[in-house]
C-alpha cells in the first residue's frame, strides 16, 4: 500500500506538469489522470509511464505486534468400542482487523483448522526405546485428509482494526490452528469425564480416557453391582 500510494504521488505529480494543473485537483480514473470537473483534459498513465520507472519500494516494519481474536466450537462423537473421534461441526469465528480479500483470509482459516485438526487427533513424532524416529513416513504419520476434515462454518469480522498496521490488517492464518487441539481436547474431555492432557488423542489415548472417566466408573460400578 506505501510503495502504491508513493506511485500515485508520483504519477499526479508528472500529470500535473503535462496538464499545468495543481496535483490536487487531480484524480486517477482506470487508465489515465483527469482534472477532476473536466474530464476531457486528460493524460494516460502509459504516456507519463513513457520511459518512466514505475516501480516503487516500501518497506514497513513495526515495533510491535498485532494480535488478531477468535474462537473454536466443535461437536464431536467418541465411539467408545474403537476409540474413534468423529467431528460432526466445527465452526471458527476470527477478528482479522480487515480483510483484504476475504476468501483468502477464509481459506487461510479453513486450511489451519485442517492443521490443527491433524495435530489433535492424529500426527504424533513416535520414538522408540532406543530413540530412533518411528513415525518417519506417511505410513506411520497420519495425516488429515478428505475424509477427516469436516466442513467449517467460518465468520470473520473485522470489528478491530489494529492501528500498527496501515491497512488495520492482522493475522489470519494462525487462526485456524491455534485453537483446534484444546477446542477438539476439551470436547473429548466433556463426552468422557476425563481430562484430556495429551495430543493427538489418537484411539488407544481416548480409550484410555474413557476407562478413566465417567464412562470408565459407571462401568466399574454396573460390574461390581452384578
């Protein structure tokens, strides 16, 4: 936006020596700079361009970050003969500050709650005893596909601009993974009784949370009654 907005100065500025006009009383309409309230007295920007760099170069930086907001909600269903975990919905809402190009702030998001998803339930680096790597390949680390990522609802809003930035633009992509593995976690957590501490909650983990937890006791208890 700085190195745009330094060409544009820089292109009124050629237009107003061609059109003997002051840059202020000039606006850029598509292809060529006009006097605004006389259209007919015109320049295209290929004639100013016309053996003219037109490039600029900005460089921003800020001292400080920008601190985009959301949240995650997931229902999920727990079979508790496999220890399988079966999302059902999952929605994100985010505050990006602005969104440039919403699409791509949504697909950004969309694509992180696929990551995280993967992270929660099923990429797990695994060492065996001597320390070796045991989950060096595709065959043994799992990754999301089709078939596990569920559709997400995703609302962005741009209710907070941040101000170190010139656009008000913040970060998106994190969005989407930063939160997927305690919202999955935390709804684990709740259908058993028991809190989930470890990821990715991999089958053999859940069923061992379930034996744990509420359905774990109440089991416990149907035996000892019999």
């Amino acid at each position: 936006m700085q190195a745009a907005t330094t060409l544009r100065d820089r292109l009124l500025s050629l237009a107003a020596e061609t059109l003997e006009a002051s840059p202020g009383d000039l606006e850029i309409e598509r292809d060529a700079v006009v006097v605004r309230g006389s259209p007919r007295a015109r320049v295209s920007l290929g004639t100013l361009l016309d053996g003219a760099w037109a490039e600029e170069e900005a460089v921003f930086d800020s001292e400080h970050m920008s601190f985009p907001y959301g949240l995650h909600v997931v229902a999920l269903e727990v079979d508790l003969d496999t220890g399988g975990v079966e999302i059902d919905r999952y929605a994100i809402a985010y505050d990006v500050g602005r969104a440039i190009n919403p699409k791509l702030v949504e697909g950004q998001v969309v694509g992180g709650a696929a990551q995280g998803l993967g992270g929660a339930l099923l990429e797990e680096l695994a060492y065996d005893e001597t320390g070796q790597l045991a989950s060096g390949s595709f065959m043994d680390y799992l990754l999301p596909g089709a078939t596990e990522v569920p559709r997400v609802e995703v609302l962005i809003t741009e209710d907070a601009p941040t101000p170190r930035t010139p656009l008000g633009a913040k970060g998106a992509g994190e969005g989407g993974t930063a939160a997927a593995g305690a919202a999955i976690a935390n709804a684990v957590s709740d259908a058993l009784g028991a809190e989930a501490t470890v990821l990715p909650l991999a089958p053999a983990r859940v069923l061992e949370l379930a034996r744990s937890g509420d359905f774990g006791r109440s089991q416990s208890i149907e035996e000892g009654e019999r």
